[in-house]
C-alpha cells in the first residue's frame, strides 16, 4: 500500500517538475524571441519609414528660359548671373501653368510647390548649355519637401494635407490628374549636403565627413594597435609597468564614449588649439576610443599563432624581433585585420564623443581634408532627428539605412577575412 | 611650410637614409672581401641609419607643434601696450582670435585700433618665422643624421642589436599610450572639475536637490539661479538604468540559457548572428527608434489606458536601452554558461535532475559570479549610455521614481551643457566636467570590481 502511494506521489511530482520543465523551456523561447522581435521591429520601423525617401516628388513644369525676366543681359557677367532672380523663371512656368491664380496671397501659395533651390538648379541648367536662352522646355523640377510628403502619403492612399491649403490640395490634384505629378531617384540625396530644406537635404557631406574621420582613426590606431598588442605579447617584461599597463587598457575599454569627448575637448581643443569640428580631432578621439579593441583583438591573433613555428624560426637563429616581424605578426595579420575591423564599425557608429568636440555644427560644404570642419552620418542622424520639418523623419530614417549598410559591409568582410584567411592549427 | 609637408619630407628622407645606409655597408662588405664579414644584415644598417635621421626630427617636431601656440601667443600679446592687455586667460583667448582674424583679413572696418592692426602684423610674421625656423632646424637635424648615421657603418657594428632596440622602444612607447590616455581623462576632467568646485561646494554638487544650470548673464535676471544639485541627475540616471535592467537581464540571461543549453545548433548558427547584429546597431539608431516610435506609443498606449504618459518618459528611454543591453548580457552569460564543466552538468542529471533543475541549481550557480560580473558591466555601460538618452529622454530635471514622467541623466546635462555657446570659466561649461568625473570615478568602480569578479571565477575552472 505504500508502495503505491510513494510511486503515486513520484508520479505526480514528475508531472509537475515536467511541467516546470516544459515552462522553464518556454521562458527561454519567450526571451528569445522577445529579442528577436525586437530586432524586427526596429528594422521594420526604420525601413518602412526611410524607404519613401531614396525616391523625391518632381513637378513636370514648362520652363522658358528668357534672360530678361531674371533680369541678366550677359550670360558671361558673374555679378550679375550671382544676383539675378532665377526664381522669376519657375515663378513664371507655375503662373502659365495655373493661368487662373491671381492674387498675391495664391500666387504666394503658388510659388510654395516648387523647392527653393529650382532657380539655383535652372540657372545651373543654363550655365551648362547657354544655346537653352529663350528656348522653352517641359523640365521635371523638384518639388517642396511638403508636397512630397503629401504626394507620398496620398499615394498610400492616406494623404497628410495639414502643411498645405485648400488651394495648393487643388493644384496638386489637378497636377496629379495631369499627370504632372511624379516620383523619381533621389539622387540629391547622394550626392548632396545637409540643408535646412528637407527635399534638398542629402548625405554626401557627412559620409565624406565619416570617411576622413574614419581614415584617420584608421591611420592611428590600427598600427599603435598592433605594436602595443605585439610590445604586451612578445617582449613586456612582467613587471608593474606592464600589468599598470593592461589595467588601463582593460579599463579603458568599458570606460563611457562620451568620456573620450571630454578628453578631446579638455585636451586636443582647448589645450592644443587644433581646430573644432575637423575630422583630424574627431579621428584623435576616435582612435583613443578603439584603440583598446584593436589591441584586446590584436593580442587575441597573435596568441593564435601556433609555438612550434616561433620554435622552429629561433631554431634556425632568428632573432626574437626577426621571428615577430618575419613570422608571427603575417601569420597573425588576418585576425588583426579584422579586430581592426570591427573597431573601426564602432568607431562608425559612435556619435557621443563627437558632439562633445563641435562636430554637430551645420555643416552644407563637403569637406574635402582633414582640418575642414565636417560631420559625420551618425551625427547627421541625431541632427535631423532632432529637426522639428516632418520629411525629416524620412531623411533619417534613409540616413540609417545607409549607416547600417555600411556597418554591415563592414561587417561582412571581417567574416569573409576570418573565414578566408585565418589558418587553424 | 605646413606640418604635413614637413612630414612628408622627412618621410622622403627616412627613405633616401634608408637606401643610403643600406647601400655603404654593402660597398664597405665588398671592400673587406665579401658580405660575410658584415656584423648585421645590409637591412639593419639601413634601419639605423633611418632612425639617425628621422627620430630626432620627428621628437623636434613634436615638442614644436606643443608649444607653438603658447608661445607665438605669449610673444605677441607681451608686445601689446598696457591698456590692451588682456586681464584674464578668457580676454587672451578672445583676443587671439580676434587676431587671428584680422590677420587673415576677415575681420576689417575702422574700428580697429592701430595696435591691434600692429599686433596681428606681428603675429603673422611671428608664424612665419617660426616657420621658418622649424623648418630649418628639422633640415640641419636631418642633414646631421643622415651624415652621423653614414659615418657610424662599420664592419663590427651591430646594427642589428641596436636597431632592435630602438624598435622595442618605440613599441613599448605605443603600449603606454594607454596610461596616457587614462593620465589625459583623469587630467582633463579633474582640472575642470576642481575649478568648478571653486565656485560650487563639492556637497552642494553631490547632495543637492536641485538642478538647473542655466546662471545669470545680467546680475537682474530672474529664474537663472544656477543650481547645481546633481541628486535628481543621479536618480534620473539610476532610474532609466533600472527599467533597462528589468528588461535586459532577464531576456539576456534566459535566451543565453535557451541558446547554451536547450537550442538545436541550426538554431544557434541563425540567432547569435542576430544578436550580435543587435550589438552592433548604432546608438544614434536606437535613440531614433526611442524617441520616434517607443515613445509615442507608449504615450498612446497610456493614454487608453487612462495614464498621462510624457513624450520623453524614462520609461522609453530605459526600455530601449535594454534592447540595446541584451546582446551584451546574453553574450557575457553565455560564455560563463559554456565554460561551467560538462562534469558538473552530467552529475546532476545522472543523479535524476531534469535539465531546468540542473541549470537553476547546478550550473547557474556555478556560473553566478561571471553573471553578477556582466550584469555590473551592463550595468557601467547603461550609466554611460548617451546617444538613447539624449534623444528619448528629457532635459528637465524631475527628482522622480515615476517611470512615466521625464528624467534627465547625467550623460544628457553633460551633452547639453557642452554643445551650445560655451565659455570655459562659467560654472555652467564646467558643470559637464564636474558630472564626467563622477561618471568617471562611479563606471571605473564598476568596472574594476566587475573585472575582478569575473577573474575570480574564471580562476576556479581554468
């Protein structure tokens, strides 16, 4: 009798720690796929949101190219191309096109569709071909981040009419029924720099911006990277001086991002004079910032290369240097090289210490050195997040993906390098 | 000539002494009879030679590009009559720019006095010359390397000893960059800090209530006090730190359990990569997804419910950063999981254990120190944590433990007080160095007693 009770109770507890079993499992699936939903979501928001702006609304309008209304007598006159008024040009395709509108508030609303930089864009057009001079063309111009918004969502069958008027909702949808109303490539995009105006805003200036940055955090802290990781492994003695030195490496490597912007500032700025919001300071603080990864990444391949080849090269009467640069560092190479890719990823994607020493200014120039005040794509990102105009959203969200291609080539080919080079013992 | 032409042509020299020195000990070897007789390889004597010649040139150049700035400055500014005279380091500062300025030309009109024209004449012709003596001091520098390099060649000297010495300096020299780095955090953000303790008692920063560091600029001003309590920074920080702890822990530890010890390895091969992807998402991007799309939805979310949510709640910001932590805590759990011994695990389960009882009664307590080592870590990196906060959460500094209203954090006000008009001697700019010391000294302690935990541990399996 007891016996069957005992194996009762054993069987009822064996159903309630399977049971706890099943559910323990469970969390596990639930943590899991939290993450991964959390991933999705964020690729999901960013993409849906971003995608619309690789592509920009354009306006089909009838442009006469008639040198009197902007008022130039001599194509060949810099001061006078300079002051001209080639607005007065798209000013004049929007009235032929709308013949009806004839107060100044409407003809004000008017002028409103067409982006502010169309008369810089038509006198280039102009600059380009001077045979165009009172001819007249059917040109796709770009329209006002405005319109773009709306002609996106209206598209999606959900139009944003609340920065426009009634009078602008009825040209557009004529323009529309007209079929004077399309989407094309934003190559402004690519190939511009930021600007106050959503439509004309690109990221060519703080991708040029990221790449001097980059290639000066490269430059630095990729060789100082490898010589102290090949200094600690190879000929350190073990003394104070070298585990003072590994404490400081190992802190510096959880020490916050934004504390290396303090020391750009304290140091390199204010103390150095070295100029502000040049890639120069921010490749400085950068490489600071890596440098404890390339090394931690650097040591972790040199340890990898096998004694029995150090062996076999003192054996034949290398010296221990001989052995380092003849054997071990090319050996070690491929696994450098991807620790030191993978720091420059971060270095990427910080932004902290880069606003700390004035890479957050507005920058429309493409710099072109090192010393020329730039930004970078990520702080582009936190600079157009941050603008109040509702295409900016769009911008940042394209901006991102953009980044995020980046890091992933990046990425990528620091797998492909492992997979391709790296030997196993 | 500019610092990068310089550069450039010492880099050209170090070549020519490289080809050089290469070249005389072959032609003194062929003169005694052969290369044998050479006490090094040909390389070495032309490494020595190249480091006779650029070295000492390079050290020069250095110490100039240090001083440089000082010392034009003071020059020029010594020159000036009394009553221009800046009074304090702020005047001088402006003042050089203003120089600097009017120098280049981009600074005319009438009213310029005589002097200053005078003094920005002199400091171009200071930078001028010191050009020129710069670069004439690193050309006869570099000619008498090049010649006391070609002079030392010799049969019996080991140039290979010597040249490898040099280059074990000069590593060792990369190595220590590091102490340097942490002698410049500590030096830049102590001195800052001890000047605005100057003027704000340490205590009155440390337990003070209240912050709001705007300071007057007329002396009649109302409501800019300049207060400059860090408690409710501290707590805004703590707090956010714990909603993304209360998120992150959990979901890193058991997905590293689920992916250690339950997960088919197809499983594994397709969810590591994913999560390190979610490592190594950008900061800036998760701030976006924060103040973009968790926040009005939670806002939303709120409100349905009848709650009264703020757009920059702590509760976002937080809830972001633990997506952001998770990787970190799960990559951290899964190394000390894999590394408890096979033996450990096969014991429990052979004495009738199930597999969840013999993760939460053997291995997870084996592995506890490493977990409580990571969790500190994340803890360090969630304080530190800037780009998130500064987009999602607010600036307003709100002493609350109500996840659902704004909080500041330090990282933000330190941000904020240093991204706008700065003057380096208002309380106000030094605020954000004072705030970066404590961020500091507190994420260094993390770390370190973290390290430590972790080493300890990993001591009893090893």
């Amino acid at each position: 009798m007891t016996d069957f009770n005992q194996a009762e109770r054993i069987q009822q507890s064996l159903k309630k720690r399977y049971r706890a079993e099943l559910r323990f499992r469970w969390y596990g699936r639930l943590a899991v796929g939290f993450a991964m939903l959390c991933l999705l979501a964020l690729f999901t928001d960013i993409i849906s949101k971003g995608i619309g702006a690789f592509r920009t609304t354009a306006i089909s309008l009838e442009v006469t190219y008639d040198l009197e209304q902007v008022g130039v007598t001599d194509l060949a006159n810099k001061d006078e191309l300079l002051y001209a008024d080639w607005d007065a040009l798209s000013k004049q395709a929007l009235r032929n096109q709308f013949p009806e509108v004839t107060g100044r508030k409407d003809k004000r609303e008017l002028y409103r569709l067409v982006s502010n930089a169309t008369g810089f864009e038509l006198s280039k057009a102009l600059k380009a071909n001077p045979d165009l001079v009172g001819k007249t063309e059917q040109i796709w111009v770009l329209a006002d981040d405005d319109i773009d918004t709306w002609y996106k969502s209206w598209l999606a069958g959900n139009p944003y009419e609340e920065r426009l008027t009634e009078n602008q909702i009825a040209w557009l949808t004529q323009l529309v029924a007209d079929q004077k109303l399309n989407l094309q490539f934003n190559t402004r995009f690519f190939t511009g720099g930021d600007s106050r105006e959503p439509e004309q805003a690109g990221v060519r200036g703080a991708l040029m911006g990221s790449l001097l940055t980059l290639a000066v955090t490269f430059l630095l802290s990729f060789p100082i990277g490898i010589a102290s990781a090949i200094y600690l492994e190879e000929f350190a003695p073990k003394n104070r001086l070298t585990d003072f030195i590994e404490v400081n490496i190992n802190n510096l490597a959880a020490v916050p991002s934004i504390i290396f912007g303090l020391l750009g500032l304290a140091i390199f700025i204010n103390f150095f004079e070295l100029p502000r919001s040049a890639p120069l300071i921010g490749g400085l603080v950068l490489s600071l910032m890596t440098l404890p990864t390339v090394i931690i990444t650097s040591r972790a391949a040199i340890k990898a290369v096998p004694p029995s080849i150090r062996e076999a090269a003192i054996g034949l009467g290398a010296s221990q240097q001989q052995v380092v640069w003849h054997h071990v560092l090319p050996l070690a190479m491929p696994g450098m090289l991807t620790g030191g890719i993978i720091g420059m990823a971060q270095a990427l994607g910080e932004t902290a210490p880069l606003l700390m020493i004035g890479m957050v200014a507005f920058i429309v120039d493409i710099p072109n050195g090192v010393t020329d005040p730039a930004t970078v794509l990520p702080v582009q990102i936190f600079l157009w997040a941050d603008s109040p105009e509702r295409a900016f959203v769009e911008k940042t969200s394209a901006a991102i993906m953009v980044l995020l291609a980046f890091l992933i080539l990046m990425n990528a080919a620091a797998i492909y390098l492992r997979k391709r080079l790296e030997k196993r013992w | 000539m500019q610092t990068a032409s310089l550069i450039l042509l010492l880099a050209g020299f170090g070549v020519l002494a490289f080809v050089q020195g290469r070249l005389r000990s072959l032609s003194i070897a062929r003169h005694a009879g052969g290369i044998r007789f050479l006490n090094s390889l040909p390389f070495y004597y032309g490494l020595q030679s190249l480091f006779w010649t650029v070295l000492p040139a390079l050290i020069l150049l250095a110490i100039w590009l240090l001083f440089r700035n000082s010392l034009i400055t003071t020059l020029v500014i010594n020159t000036l009559p009394a009553d221009l005279m800046p009074s304090n380091s702020s005047e001088q500062s402006l003042m050089v720019s203003q120089l600097h300025n009017i120098a280049a030309g981009a600074l005319t009109g009438d009213a310029i006095s005589v002097e200053m024209l005078e003094a920005a004449d002199r400091l171009t012709r200071f930078e001028r010359i010191g050009r020129w003596v710069i670069s004439g001091a690193l050309l006869s520098f570099v000619g008498l390397g090049l010649l006391l390099g070609y002079r030392r060649i010799q049969l019996n000297l080991n140039a290979r000893v010597q040249s490898e010495q040099v280059v074990k300096i000069i590593l060792m020299a990369c190595a220590s960059i590091a102490i340097f780095t942490t002698i410049g955090i500590i030096f830049s953000v102590l001195f800052e800090s001890i000047q605005f303790f100057k003027s704000v008692s340490p205590a009155d920063f440390v337990f003070g209530l209240e912050w709001s560091p705007q300071t007057a600029i007329r002396a009649d001003q109302v409501g800019s006090s300049g207060l400059f309590g860090a408690i409710p920074l501290f707590v805004g920080t703590l707090l956010i730190t714990l909603i993304a702890m209360v998120i992150a822990v959990p979901t890193g530890l058991m997905s590293a359990i689920y992916l250690s010890e339950y997960a088919s390895k197809s499983m594994r091969t397709w969810i590591k990569p994913a999560l390190e992807i979610l490592a190594g998402i950008p900061t800036v991007v998760y701030g976006f997804f924060a103040a973009l799309t968790v926040a009005p939805a939670l806002r939303n979310m709120g409100e349905s419910l009848g709650l009264s949510v703020s757009s920059e709640s702590a509760l976002a910001a937080g809830a972001v950063m633990g997506i952001m932590i998770i990787p970190f805590i799960s990559s951290l759990a899964d190394d000390v999981i894999t590394a408890v011994p096979r033996s450990l695990r096969e014991g429990s389960l052979a004495m009738g254990a199930t597999q969840s009882e013999t993760i939460l009664n053997v291995v997870f307590p084996a592995a506890l120190p490493g977990i409580v080592g990571g969790v500190l870590l994340a803890v360090s990196r969630a304080i530190g944590e800037t780009m998130i906060v500064v987009m999602a959460a607010g600036l307003a500094a709100n002493l609350t433990a109500n996840p659902l209203e704004t909080v500041t954090t330090v990282t933000v006000q330190i941000v904020t007080l240093l991204t706008g008009d700065q003057e380096f001697d208002s309380p106000k700019t030094l605020a954000a160095f004072a705030l970066g010391l404590m961020l500091f000294v507190v994420t260094l302690a993390l770390n370190f007693v973290a390290l430590h935990v972790v080493k300890k541990y990993r001591e009893q399996y090893d």
